[in-house]
C-alpha cells in the first residue's frame, strides 16, 4: 500500500522501503524525507545524488547514519578526508563545517537525527558560488511507513 504522509510526532518508519522509494537522479544534490519534524529534533532519510561542497548548518547538530552505498566524508578539515560505508555512523555539532567529496557507490542513503530540527534552508556554503540551498536539497513526501 503507498501513501503519502507528512511527517510525525511518533511512528514506525521502514527506512530500507524508504530508501528504496527515492529517483534514480534528482535536479538537487540530495533529496530528503523527513520522518519526524518536531521543534526538538527531527528525523530525515535522505539519498546524495553529487558530491557536496563544504557548507555547515548554523541551527542544528547532525548525527548521519549510513544505510546504503560508500564515499568520502571530512569535518572540520579537508585533510582529514576518509571513506564511509554502510553501518558508519558521522556525528558533528552545528557549525563544524564539512563535506562529501566523492561517491563511491551508489545509492547513497543515510538516516539523520538532527536537533534541534533542521530546517532545509539551514545550508551555509563556504564557498556561495558553489552552491545555493535551493541547489543543495529538496523535501519529498511518499510511502515507507
């Protein structure tokens, strides 16, 4: 059964389904869905379609699981640029600045906790004219729960 719902307070949330729900290619480097979006946290699946140039978010810490496919993250500093893979999870306090140079393996699926919640346009780029927030992300909706 698919159904289009906005996100929770509380639930059960099946994020393989999920994950499995999102496009082949998106105009954005990444798609998200959010889970939960309560003011204190909330909770998001999204899939990283372009490497993603340095940026930090100015409102919320980011805890990212990985679900699916591989690449290269850093925080903090580019010279301490190392792979992930399925299982790793990155965690980093509002404000660190990072990025995901390389995929490796495709589709690239994490799960993220985000407190407070995360607004989408909470995107800050190093470098502006790499990239915009309405380049970085767009929210969808659909089924998996």
């Amino acid at each position: 059964m698919t159904e289009t719902r906005e996100p929770a307070e509380q639930g059960r949330f099946d994020t393989r389904a999920i994950a499995r729900g999102f496009p082949g290619t998106a105009e954005t480097m990444l798609l998200d869905r959010y889970l939960t979006d309560a003011e204190s946290a909330s909770a998001r699946v999204f899939r990283v379609y372009r490497r993603t140039p340095p940026h930090h978010h100015a409102k919320s810490d980011e805890h990212l699981f990985v679900l699916s496919g591989r690449g290269t993250f850093w925080m903090g500093d580019p010279s301490r640029e190392e792979e992930f893979g399925p299982g790793c999870l990155l965690v980093f306090p509002r404000g660190t600045v990072h990025a995901l140079p390389a995929i490796l393996e495709e589709p690239l699926v994490f799960l993220a906790i985000d407190a407070p919640r995360r607004d989408p346009g909470d995107v800050i780029f190093e470098n502006p004219a790499e990239a915009t927030p309405q380049d970085f992300i767009r929210k969808v909706s659909g089924a998996g729960y």
